[in-house]
C-alpha cells in the first residue's frame, strides 16, 4: 500500500515543477526553485526523480495517461461526424481537458520546439489521442499513416494552439473571446471534420 504522505509529496513536486517549468522554460529552471516552490527538500526531489528531465517525464507521462482516457472515454460514446451537437461535445471535451492543464500543454509544446534526435513530447501527446485505445496500435505506413498526418497537422495542432493562445489573442486583438470560439468551431468543422466527413473515416 502506497504511503499517502509519500504520494502527496510527489505530486506537491510535480506540481511545483510544471508551474516553474512554464514560467521560465524547462532550461532555465532550477531544481532548488522547484523544492521552494514545493515546500519540501532538494534531497527530497531527488529521492523521487533523478534528474529534471525524469520530472518532466513524468508531468508528460501524466499528460499522456489523461489523454488516453480521454480518447477511451470517446471511443466508448462514439462521434458521428455528422452530428453538428457530437463536434461540438469533442471539441468542448478537448477545451476542457487542455484549459485544465495548459501550463503543461505550453511546456509540452515550448520542448517540442527544440531540435532533438528524440520524438518530440507533442508526438507523444499525439499518438495517445489518435490511436485506439485497445487493441494494435494503429498502422504507420501506406494510407493510415497519411490520415495520421491528417489528423496531427489540421485536427490536433490547430486545436492545441487555438486553445492555448485563444484568450490572449482576445486581449491583444480586441476581440471577444466567445466570438472567436464560435468562429474556429465553425471553421475546424468546415475543414478538418468535413475532411472525415468525405473520407468516411
């Protein structure tokens, strides 16, 4: 049975951790900011996670683990594509889960950015919302490879950023917040959910 204090300690850690890691970058953060900011030791931090980038492996691991419930949860009430209510609901869905963690969502995308030989955290993000949660993972070669292009380049990163940049574009445009996500949803459903729409996928 796990130690509750022990499991509290480390989720006050990775808390402190992706709140640091979006205010300065995972770079310029300090692992001694991260035990201020959790409240406990640098010992501590260590004895849980071995370096910074096993913290941040874990803040994507936890990321990765809510979006594939998310995609069960999904898959379990079905999307019809030609249902203007079912987009909607998907899209409110994804809205929910990414404002619930957009500090996290911003770190993932700011080290998605950097040139690295590794897949970058965004892809990750990506396969865990767009192949199936039981069963093989989905093909990556011929056609189902391109409708994973598809769905990663107009499906999953225009929502990731209108999401994560929605409300300081209202502030730095003028414009009202509600009226640019009634615009995007209708545009999102014009292109890539008409796009599923033709393709019967």
């Amino acid at each position: 049975m796990k130690n509750p204090q022990s499991s509290s300690s480390r989720a006050r850690i990775l808390k402190a951790a992706e709140a640091v890691f979006a205010e300065k970058g995972f770079s310029a953060a300090g692992v001694d900011e991260i035990a201020v900011r959790a409240g406990v030791t640098k010992p501590l931090i260590y004895y849980y996670f071995r370096s910074k980038e096993e913290l941040l492996a874990g803040l994507t691991d936890g990321l990765i683990a809510a979006a594939s419930d998310l995609v069960q949860g999904s898959f379990e009430r079905g999307v019809d594509f030609e249902s203007h209510q079912d987009i909607q609901r998907m899209i409110a869905a994804l809205h929910d889960f990414i404002d619930q963690r957009k500090d996290l969502v911003r770190i993932v995308l700011m080290e998605s950015l950097k040139d690295s030989t590794q897949d970058p955290p965004l892809f990750r993000l990506a396969r865990a919302l767009m192949e199936p949660p039981s069963g093989p993972p989905a093909d990556r070669s011929g056609a189902e490879a391109l409708e994973m292009v598809t769905e990663f380049f107009t499906g999953i990163v225009p929502i990731v950023l209108f999401m994560v940049f929605h409300e300081r574009w209202a502030r730095s445009f003028g414009v009202d917040d509600a009226a640019i996500h009634q615009h995007f949803v209708a545009a999102f459903e014009q292109t890539h959910i008409a796009h599923h729409r033709t393709s019967g996928r």
